[in-house]
C-alpha cells in the first residue's frame, strides 16, 4: 500500500476514528485502526467491537492498493506533529508502515490487517433520511440527559423514534428527561423504534457538522448504521426495556412563567457558586414579575440573585440541582422558555420552540 494524504484531512480521520480505539485491551489489535487504499479511496476503519465506524478521505492520492493495521496512538502523534506538513506518504508492506514527510521518516511496527474484525458496511437505502444539521442539533438536546452509569443500560441510550416524516429521541437518567422532536428529509420506509448507544450518538453528532448535507440510517437485527458522504457508523443497539417516557411527563400546569433564557442560565450559574455536592440545590421563588434563586452552603454562605419572569399562577418555591437546569438551557437556541409546574414536589416541564421538553424532578431543599 502506498498512498500520499493530505495531513489536515488524516488528521480529521483520527481524531473520529479514534473515539472507538480502545485504550486499554487485551487484544493489541483493538489500539490500531486499518487503513484501506482501493479505487482511488483511503478508508480508516475503527472498532471496539460494539462499535465502528469507516471513514474516507477524499484528499488522497493512491499510488498502490493495500491494507495496513497501525497502532492508533503513535499514528495520529505522527500526524499531530506534522501539522505543518501539507502532505503525508504512507507506505506500508509486509514488516512495518512508513510514514514520511519532507523532512521526516517514521517506521512503524504494525499487525496483520487480516486479523482486525470486520466493521459492517452500509449497503442498500436506508429506512430514513435527514438532514444532518438538524440530526446533530437533536442530538445536542437530548444526549447530555443519558445515565453515565450503567447499571440502568437501557437509559444509557437515547431512544430514537421514527415514524412517517417524523424523528422523535428521548433519553433519561431517572432524574431528568429531554425530548427533541424534527422532520425527515421524506417519509420513512417503515417505523422503526431502537435506543442508540450515547457513544454513537456522540460520533454521530460529530460528523453531521455539515450544513446541507444529507444523511441515512438503518435499522437492522440488534444494530443501526449510519451513511454520511465521508463516513459510515455502525452500532450494536442497548437492550433492554426503554422507560415510558409519555407517563412521566406532566399534563397539566398550575403555574406557567416564562423567562429570558440567557438571562436565566446566567442567574442559575450564580447562584450554584454557593453550592456544594452535600447542599446542591437551588431554590427558585416565582413570583409574578421575577424569580429569586437563592443558595446555601453552611461552611461557605449564601447567594441571592433575581431575574424577570411573568408567571401566570399563584407564586410558587421550587427547588433543583444547577447543573441539571444549566445542562438544558445551555444548547436551548430560543430566545425564551416556558417554564411550567403544578407544586414543589412534583417534575416541572421547561419548553423552548415546538420541537424541545425537559422533564426535571425537584429536589428536597428543607
């Protein structure tokens, strides 16, 4: 194999190609990613064996076909430091990879290419189509609510739902949930309800960075892949009984204010300043034209801030973690949110335009 890379692009390849490279393993062959030059195309491929992606590079000259399994660390080292370089040489044969430069020669031990486990590729239509942009934006709204741990594995997804002309994703953590809503591109060729792995969701938010352009994906046994123009990802699905999410969220309000949203956020982080992991809690008194948030930390003080808000409804005190109020607000694109509760003890709803709800549980503040 010999093929000449443009080094910016390479470099794009294994930053992505990388979040599947598994840092600690048994199996030396999952630290390396596999290169492929065939038809005038390098293709990156990664795995850790629930998931994968391929990647190709369309800024390559292919001087000779072939494969090469290269340790994935010391490859993109080699690449990062070369930033300077326009182009890269890699040529790999039988013993080792040869990565050069115009004033640099790297030697690199590698593996057979034969032993690296296949990474599905996408073949065929898939069942929906949409636009990227808007996927990632999706994305952007609904995958910081996931459970980081995984003792609950099926909320450590983000459950995507497809039907007709209509993408729906939720996810929870048992204490809070998001839910964003968009169009497809066309109608889908069949529904299709699966819960998508956080990590996939990440990449997948990576790559759909690209204004105007169109991707895919398919469900299909106990895996999803999804096509973009460079790159296609693969998954194997979480298992397991996803939350019913419709009977957590409220259906009535008693109380409905509506708030700056940026001024709202500013005001949250505020007053988490006086908070800690013993007391993390923020109270919020709403009254008819301004919520107070206060805090308090017994061994480090208090904090009192205000900010307007109309509030249809009898004033009302609420109590919630900062950080899961800030973790919402901060990828809200609307200039205001509706923020509705029926009482103190019970989940409050934040919306902002038609297509995004936080279901938020409150929390005891005495």
């Amino acid at each position: 194999m010999k093929v000449i890379a443009q080094t910016a692009a390479l470099q794009e390849a294994l930053t992505l190609t990388g979040q599947l490279v598994a840092a600690r393993t048994p199996k030396p062959v999952l630290q390396c990613v596999k290169l492929v030059a065939a038809d005038g195309v390098l293709t990156v491929l990664a795995t850790d064996l629930e998931a994968g992606v391929r990647y190709q590079l369309g800024a390559v000259q292919v001087e000779q076909d072939g494969e090469a399994l290269i340790p994935a660390a010391r490859l993109a080292g080699i690449v990062r430091e070369s930033a300077d370089e326009e182009s890269l040489t890699i040529e790999a044969d039988a013993d080792a990879c040869h990565v050069r430069g115009a004033g640099s020669h790297f030697k690199i031990f590698g593996y057979d290419p034969g032993e690296y486990p296949a990474v599905a590729d996408f073949d065929g239509d898939g069942d929906c189509r949409i636009a990227s942009d808007a996927l990632a934006e999706m994305i952007s709204k609904t995958l910081f609510a996931t459970a980081k741990a995984h003792s609950h594995y099926a909320i450590s997804g983000v459950l995507c739902e497809v039907s007709g002309k209509k993408l729906q994703l939720v996810a929870t953590d048992g204490h809070r949930l998001a839910q964003a809503k968009g169009s497809l591109a066309d109608a889908a060729g069949r529904d299709v309800t699966a819960i998508v792995p956080g990590k996939l969701m990440s990449l997948i938010q990576r790559v759909a960075a690209d204004d105007g352009e169109t991707l895919e994906m398919k469900v299909e046994e106990n895996q999803v892949l999804v096509r973009t123009a460079r790159a296609v990802l693969v998954s194997t699905l979480v298992q397991g009984n996803f939350p019913k999410y419709s009977e957590v969220i409220p259906k009535e309000a008693t109380h409905k204010a509506k708030i700056n949203t940026a001024q709202f956020e500013h005001r949250v982080r505020q007053a988490a300043l006086l908070t800690n992991e013993e007391s993390r809690g923020v109270r919020l008194a709403f009254g008819s034209d301004e919520v107070v948030l206060t805090s308090r930390t017994p061994e480090a003080g208090e904090a009192e801030v205000s900010c307007p808000a109309t509030l249809d409804g009898e004033p009302l005190e609420i109590g919630f973690n900062p950080a899961f109020l800030t973790d919402a607000l901060r990828v809200i694109d609307a200039d205001e949110i509706a923020f509705e509760m029926s009482a103190s003890n019970k989940p409050a709803v934040i919306k902002a335009g038609t297509g995004f709800l936080y279901v938020l549980m409150p929390v005891d503040l005495g």
